[in-house]
C-alpha cells in the first residue's frame, strides 16, 4: 500500500514539474490518441447534427486525457519559454467554460500564434481559444465547447 501511495506521489510530482516522462514516439502515439478523439467526435457531430442535433444529453467526448493534458502543458510551456516577451492569456470572462456547453463567443481570447505554432492542427470546424488560463476546444458551427484543459497557463503565467 506505502509503494502505491509513493508511487502516486511521484507521478505528481513529475506532473508537476512538467517532466518530458515521455519519449518521442510515445508523445507522436499521445497526439495520434488525441487526434482520433477529434475525428470520432466531429463524425459523431456530423450524424447528430443531422438527427437531434448537439444537446445537454451528448455525451462529452474524452479529448483532454492525461496523456494528451501532459503533452499538452509541455507544448505550451515550449511555447511560452521561446516567446521571451509578455505573459500568454486568456480572456477574463464573466463565465466558466464548461464541456457540451455553448460559451459567450465575445469573452473568447483568440489562440495566441506562440501557441498556434506549437499546438496540434484541429479539423474543422474546430479551433482552440483561451478563456482565462484554461485552453479550450470549441465547435464553431455550434458555439459548443467541447474540452477544457483547466490552468493550461496558470503555472506559466505566475513564473513571470
């Protein structure tokens, strides 16, 4: 019991480190996994757009795994560390992102091109915003959100 709870808390701590725990191919594998979630739910939307539509009873599609949440941190902190000038945020909006909601489009910062460059291409009509700290995958032909990647800038924002 002791050498999972240790275990446990190693894992954490190099989470929250943001060590590379991953080799290459491991991080290609990650993204190719994050890649098929996207493709599975814009076949998914295209079948219930022409059904019942996207409502509060779809189920959220599962695009922020682990995996995909720790490449992802990694990517951003790249992003943020070669930027060398101000800090990246989001927004400040008056609501909260939430998964399989829609989202006042106006409190939407758009993706800075620190992290255009460095993030994974969305098909359409996906695309990446920020609202506040949080990176966020939204459906444009909805205005849905679809993921949230909670404090996606925090840790970055408060080193500088």
């Amino acid at each position: 019991m002791k050498n999972t709870i240790a275990i446990g808390l190693l894992g954490f701590v190099l989470l929250a480190k943001g060590a590379a725990a991953q080799t290459a191919v491991e991080r290609e594998q990650i993204l190719r996994e994050f890649d098929r979630s996207l493709v599975e739910y814009t076949r998914q939307h295209t079948l219930a757009m022409t059904t019942v539509g996207v409502t509060a009873a779809t189920p959220a599609p599962k695009i922020f795994t682990l995996p995909v949440a720790v490449v992802f941190r990694q990517l951003i902190a790249h992003a943020v560390a070669s930027q060398g000038g101000p800090v990246i945020r989001g927004t400040s909006p008056l609501h909260r992102a939430a998964v399989m909601q829609p989202f006042p489009n106006n409190e939407f910062a758009p993706l800075p091109k620190a992290l255009g460059g460095v993030l994974p291409a969305l098909p359409a009509p996906l695309e990446y915003r920020l609202v506040d700290n949080d990176l966020v995958i939204r459906d444009a032909t909805t205005d849905v959100v679809i993921a949230v990647l909670r404090e996606a800038l925090s840790t970055y924002a408060a080193r500088h």
